[in-house]
C-alpha cells in the first residue's frame, strides 16, 4: 500500500469515527480540560551563585490556547525572593516572559528586588499570552534595575514553557 492510500484510508476512519460518537461524546473529545491547566506548579528553591540569594514560589498558567502559537492566557507568577548576604548587595529574581505579540514572540523582564538580609520579599506577578518564562537568581549593588552582567551571564531556568 503506498504512502498516499494509507493516508487516505486514515482520513476515512478518522471520519467515521467522528460521524459514529454523540455530540456531547465528540465535544469531550475536543474539549481541553481546565483543572490541570490551572493547577500551580512548584518552582525553586533557585540560588545565586554562592547561594547569596535564593527564589522560590508557584507558577499558574490558566487558558492555554494550541491554535496558531501556543500561549497561556494569563500566567501568574508568586513567590519569595532572599537575600542571604549581610553586606550591601542586593537579591535579584529577574524573569524573562516571552509573550506572544501577533505572530511574533518578543521578551520582556520582569524583576523583584531584596535588600533585608534573611527577610524573604514576596512577589506576585501576571502575564497574559505567555509562550515562556524563565528565571535567573542574582546578587549584586542595590540599583534601579539588574546589571546586564545579572541579565546576560549564567544560565536561565525554564519555569514554563507552553506546548
């Protein structure tokens, strides 16, 4: 049988298998269950090097949409951010949320800053039309916002990425 016919005779029975369920069988069929989209997923403990800061939390992506770029609708991010250190560096948990943009996927950072030695900040951020989030766990000068040094050196941990 070629490549051709057995495509064809697939399609067929795909066909009549769907002529052959009820409608309420064949909208369960299609239908995406919500509870194990909404359902928060643990992320960390992550550490700075030398464990001078370490982030925790939970991540919920709810409404992930397959059709042309996968996307969560919103995702929310909670968590804890601490500085371990005693001198005047800051901990930083910057993340990276790639979003979708029409039928593009630009990035941006988001970040959240502890200067209180072992008193963990608490955080919590949305985001809508997620594609991916990322996390790098930082310690440097208390300053407006992460050096590029924290943003481009080291590795970023993938917290979500939508599939």
């Amino acid at each position: 049988m070629t490549a051709t016919r057995a495509l064809a005779a697939l399609a067929v029975t795909a066909t009549s298998a769907a002529l052959l369920m009820t409608p309420a069988a064949a909208q369960a069929a299609t239908t995406q269950p919500t509870a194990a989209q909404s359902a928060p997923v643990t992320w960390g403990p992550y550490y700075a090097p030398g464990k001078a800061a370490k982030a925790a939390g939970k991540l919920t992506a709810t409404g992930e949409d397959h059709a042309d770029l996968p996307t969560a609708d919103v995702v929310t991010i909670s968590g804890t951010i601490q500085d371990s250190t005693k001198s005047a560096s800051c901990g930083w948990a910057v993340f990276r949320v790639t979003y979708r943009s029409g039928s593009n996927l630009p990035n941006r950072n988001h970040w959240v800053r502890d200067c209180s030695y072992r008193t963990p900040k608490h955080f919590s951020v949305k985001h809508h039309d997620v594609y991916q989030v990322e996390l790098k766990v930082c310690t440097e000068a208390k300053a407006a916002k992460p050096s590029l040094n924290c943003l481009y050196a080291g590795t970023w941990k993938t917290l979500y990425l939508s599939k």
